[in-house]
C-alpha cells in the first residue's frame, strides 16, 4: 500500500523564483491538504483540496496556490519566494468521510532553501 | 492566547518509565484531537487519534481527553530510547472543520 509521496525531497532557490512541489496521496485518499513547518515549530496548514477545488484556506497570501488533478495529486506553487519561505513543506492526505474526524497521514516533505 | 499549547521541553525520562505529554487548546468546539511523533529531519508520524472524552489506549499509548478542561495528554508507558522525538498535538476546531492547528511539540528525552 503506498504511502503519501512529494517531491523533490530538497530544494534550493533564489528570492524572487518560483517553485513547484508535488504531491501524491496514499492509495485510496482523495483530499490533500498542504502544510508549512518552520524550524522549531509546528506545521500550518495552507490550504486543502477537494474534488480538484481549494476547500479550505490557512493564513497565507496570494503568493501559494495550489492544485489538485483527477487522480488526487496536487501542487504547491510559491510565488516571488521571499527568505522566509524557506520551510519543510509538507503534504497530507486523507479520505474525505468525515471532516471533523477524518485522519491526515504526510508524506516524506520537501525542504525548499531560500536563499 | 496560542490556539494548541503545548511545553516545549526537552521532557527527559528514564528508560522504562511513563513519559506523560500534555496539550492545551483553546477553541471549546475543538471536535478532534491527534497525536503526531516527529523524529528530527524527519514528517509528522500518526501515533493516535481521539474523539470523545476519557481515555484510549494503543499499545504503549494512552491518549486522555478533557473537553471540560480543553486538555488532552498522551501517556507513553515504558518508554524506549526510540520514543526520543518530537511529539505534536493537533486539533480540529469546530469552525475549521477541515486544518490541523498544531502546537509547537514538546521535544522527548528518553535516558538509557
């Protein structure tokens, strides 16, 4: 059974790029949700997607967007990326069953470098 | 206020002793509560989930629920050099039926 997969696994980039990250679910999960994890703290969720719509949306600007395809994979893309995107990313997958109940499992995450 | 509190430790046990992890949060319709272990450079492992008040028990893992008191604490009994991590508590609020709010972690000792 496959788990949650991403990548890269690393990234390096310069401020002001534009980055892609991919997303694959766990075998039979249909809902992505993505996460950021500074150094030191707990992840904050981005956004999540859902029947290939953001359903929901964290405290993040404009400059994250996202997508979901047919077969439940996403992307994550950062915009005009500034120093302190630089964080492990982190994507989740679940079965849309229950919202309130329904488990998250991550993948392996992808640590973008701004520099 | 820190939506999910949680003490940043480092909590240092003894092999083989009970490891208790304590998590605060605020919003009172939070509906479910998780338990992550992250493992330095490493992404958040499930280690347990629950939903009603009391306790629940998975192996080694105790999780304990206090909606009255917004409190939810994790019990590892016997506890290993290999439990030596980082341990998240989460929460999915009443009007944020979808995102994980998570605490900062409490990082986890465990002496041989």
């Amino acid at each position: 059974d496959a788990g949650v997969t991403q990548s890269p696994t690393h990234l390096i980039k310069t401020r002001g790029q534009q980055v892609t990250l991919r997303c694959s679910p766990k075998s039979g999960h249909d809902t992505v949700s993505w996460y950021q994890q500074a150094l030191g703290q707990g992840p904050q969720f981005i956004f999540q997607y859902y029947e290939e719509e953001e359903r929901q949306r964290g405290n993040f600007p404009d400059r994250f967007s996202g997508h979901q395809f047919p077969n439940y994979s996403s992307e994550l893309n950062v915009n005009a990326l500034l120093l302190g995107d630089s964080a492990l990313y982190l994507c989740a997958s679940s079965l849309d069953r229950n919202p309130s109940t329904d488990t998250q499992y991550f993948g392996p995450g992808t640590r973008l470098t701004v520099l | 206020q820190k939506e999910v509190e949680q003490n940043s430790g480092p909590l240092s046990v003894p092999e083989g002793a009970i490891a208790s992890l304590n998590c605060t949060y605020s919003d009172r319709g939070s509906q479910s509560f998780f338990w992550y272990r992250q493992y330095s450079g490493k992404s958040p492992e499930l280690i347990m989930f629950i939903y009603s008040n009391g306790d629940k028990e998975d192996g080694r893992f105790t999780a304990q629920l206090n909606k009255a008191s917004q409190y939810v604490s994790l019990l590892i009994r016997d506890s290993q050099p290999s439990d030596s991590a980082t341990y998240l508590c989460a929460v999915i609020g009443m009007d944020s039926s979808y995102k994980l709010i998570f605490g900062s972690g409490t990082r986890l000792l465990v002496r041989p």
